[in-house]
C-alpha cells in the first residue's frame, strides 16, 4: 500500500513543481525543491512566505510546514498502515506513531499553515467538486492527511504522557482534559473523579482576548483551563504564559502563568478543543477516504469505528454517525 500511495502523491507535486528549464522562474523551483530535499523547511518558509503567488509556491510551503511539524508524507501513510495492523485501538496506536517520542510544541500550528497553503492550490474543489484530476486528488490528500494529523497532535496536547494513551493507564491530565470538555457539554456527565473549580476571568493583552477559566482537580492536581468568552468551549492550549507576553511560553506553571491560547493576535478565532477534534477528524478522515488510494480507505474505517466506539471486522462497523464532541470525549476517557 505504502509504495503505491507515494507513487501516486508524486504527481501533484511534479506537475506544480515543474516549470520551463532555464529561465528564473524555474531556477527558482529547483532551488525550492533542494531546499525542501535537503530538510531546510525553514529556508522555504522564509524564502516564499511573503511572496507566494502560484500554485508551485503554494504547495511548497504546504510541504515545508509540514516539514517543520516533524511529518512527511510517507510518514503519515507508513503510520496509517501500521496502525490498523496492530493490536488495540486504531487511532489511538496511529496518534502515538505518528507523534513519536519528541513532538514539536509548534506542531498544530504548523499542520495549520500547511492546510491553509495546500488549499490554495485547490481551493474548495475536495469537496464540492465530482471531477478531480490526479494531480488534485493529490492535493486533497495532501489536507486529509494533514487534518488527520492535527487530531493527533491535539491528543498530545491533551495528555501529560501519550505513551500511557490506549494502554488502560490512567493520565491524569488527559482525565482533566475529557472533563473540561464534558463541562461545557453537559456538567452532569462530568466523571466523578474530577472536581470542577470556576476561577476568575482572564485577559490577554497582547490579543486583547478574555477568557473564563476552571480548575479541573483530579487526584488533587489542578489543571487550569480556558473557557470561550460565553463558556461554551475549551480554548486549545500550549504551555503556559504571564497575560502579557505571548513570547513566554513555557510547559512549566508558574505564579502568574496560564495556559497559553493557540491564537495569539486580535480579531483571530480562538481554536476550541473540539473544533481542534471533530472538524479535523470528520474532514479529515472523510477526504482521505474519498480521494485516497483504495488501500487506505479500509484503514479510514477503522479510525472512524474506533473512534465511534464500534467493533470493525474488516469491512463494517457495528456503529456509525458523524464523530461529535460527546463522541470524542467518550473515545478519550475510553483510552484513559
């Protein structure tokens, strides 16, 4: 399977990357593509972020930040296949592949860029369009893929250990996190093992954002969480920081720290934990299954069926549905 997807996602990239030898558009392209050969992400970042115009500029900064994310292409499709392979939950064994033991703290927001930068080559054509070319049908892998991926680096974000994820060893972070969750969806199906403490607003300066805040107590630690402005979501997260100073970040708490929104500027949407989870998971998930290679699409079905807390027998799931938020706070606290 792997071979055969990795022969096919090379065709959008040699169409788009391609141009007329000799001239200095198409020096340009090669030097990118070294760039991008030679692991030099950065380089291409800051070689076309500003200046992006054409499709080929594009999707190599889709590539470059997924290559700042820690991914590349045979490494999600390797860990796809690997992963409904092996014994135990599906998805939950992709997460801690695909993750691996040194995940990037800009991993989300990297993956992001990616999607934001693969769909300007395509436009909204994934979804809306019934005739794709294979050069296309590439690109809208290539967003499947990533979104798939951002799943699973919000997992990591959730957790304090993603190794004891899956495993039936209880994280308590993790824990917290499915009980945050639960909160702002229905606070009567809160776990009793967490206790929930409101706390003060807080405000970001710098983004000029207001949060609501809870403490999540379990085993008697405390994990600070961020609510929306109406509390009906929780903000993802990275690391901690002062209210002053989004350059601070750091994964330790501290007097006057709090967790650290994703979106930093004004006027920028807030990443909710659950839009983080259930729109990258159905849309990503969906497009793989529809413009992915047959090899994969039975893998995209056991990720869904594990995640839907069905039981897979090779070809059907006892469940089926849309993933929900309620969907994915049972899946975690399943795997917890």
């Amino acid at each position: 399977m792997l071979k055969n997807v990795l022969v096919t996602s090379l065709a959008a990239f040699t169409l788009l990357m391609s141009g007329c030898g000799g001239d200095s558009a198409g020096e340009s392209r090669l030097e990118t593509q070294q760039m991008l050969d030679n692991g030099d992400f950065e380089g291409v970042i800051a070689k076309l972020e500003s200046s992006a115009t054409t499709d080929s500029d594009y999707l190599a900064l889709g590539s470059a930040y997924m290559g700042k994310a820690g991914f590349s292409l045979s490494d999600i499709v390797s860990a796809f296949a690997t992963s409904t392979s092996s014994e135990g939950e599906a998805f939950a064994n992709y997460t801690k592949t695909i993750i691996g033991d040194s995940p990037s703290p800009t991993s989300y927001s990297d993956l992001d860029k990616a999607t934001v930068n693969y769909t300007k080559v395509i436009g909204d054509a994934c979804t809306t369009s019934k005739y794709l070319s294979v050069s296309e049908k590439d690109v809208c892998l290539y967003v499947g893929l990533a979104l798939t991926t951002q799943a699973a680096t919000t997992i990591d974000l959730l957790t304090s250990d993603l190794t004891s994820f899956g495993t039936g060893e209880t994280d308590a972070k993790l824990m917290a996190s499915a009980c945050a969750m639960q909160y702002v969806v229905d606070p009567a199906k809160v776990d009793s093992g967490c206790t929930v403490i409101p706390k003060s607003d807080v405000t970001f300066l710098e983004s000029q954002k207001t949060y609501g805040r809870i403490d999540i107590l379990v085993n008697g630690e405390a994990n600070d969480f961020l609510l929306t402005n109406n509390n009906t979501s929780t903000v993802l997260t990275v690391g901690y920081c002062p209210n002053d100073d989004f350059s601070l970040r750091s994964d330790e708490k501290k007097l006057n720290y709090y967790p650290c929104p994703m979106n930093t500027t004004i006027n920028s949407e807030d990443v909710t934990t659950a839009g983080a989870l259930v729109d990258t998971l159905n849309n990503g998930l969906d497009l793989v299954e529809n413009v992915g290679p047959e090899e994969m699409q039975g893998d995209v079905d056991e990720f869904k069926c594990d995640l839907l807390g069905g039981y897979y027998n090779g070809s059907s799931c006892s469940q089926s549905g849309s993933i929900t938020e309620q969907v994915v706070i049972d899946y975690l606290n399943k795997n917890n």
